[in-house]
C-alpha cells in the first residue's frame, strides 16, 4: 500500500510556476495581471516568493485571472499540500 506524500512547491518553483501561468494565459506582465486582477503587482510578487502570506480576498481574483482553482492557487501559495502517492 502507499501512502501519500505532502508536496509543497519552494518559493522558486512558485514562481516558475507564476511566470509560466502567465504565459499560457497569454498574461505578459505584472503590470498586465495587476490590471486583470485588481491586485497590486508588488504585492502579487510578494505572495509568490512566500514573503506575505495573502488573504482570502485574493484567491478569487488571482483565479479569475490565471483560469485556475482555489485549491491550484492556495498549494501553489504554500497555503495548502498536494497529495500525491
């Protein structure tokens, strides 16, 4: 039987992940997502390299705007684990 595994992306591969997003939604800029989403770029990278911790009321616009699920954003963020066996 296996058992499953916490996975937890590091603040890099956070935001690899950001910058990769981006460019499948055809986002170019923090400029551009901070336009999209309402949220300020500064502070949309800060919650990407895991230097504040963002509140509930960011996780919808960032999902809007990167066309991804609470649970992709939260886990990306560090806020939630994936399980994977």
């Amino acid at each position: 039987m296996k058992t499953k595994k916490d996975i937890r992306l590091t603040s890099e591969e956070s935001q690899s992940w950001l910058r990769s997003r981006m460019a499948e939604v055809g986002i170019s800029s923090f400029d551009e997502l901070q336009e999209i989403s309402g949220i300020d770029k500064g502070s949309i990278s800060r919650y990407f390299r895991r230097e504040r911790i963002p509140g509930i009321d960011v996780v919808e616009p960032l999902c809007k705007a990167l066309k991804v699920s609470p649970e992709t954003i939260l886990s990306v963020l560090g806020a939630i684990s994936r399980r994977r066996s």
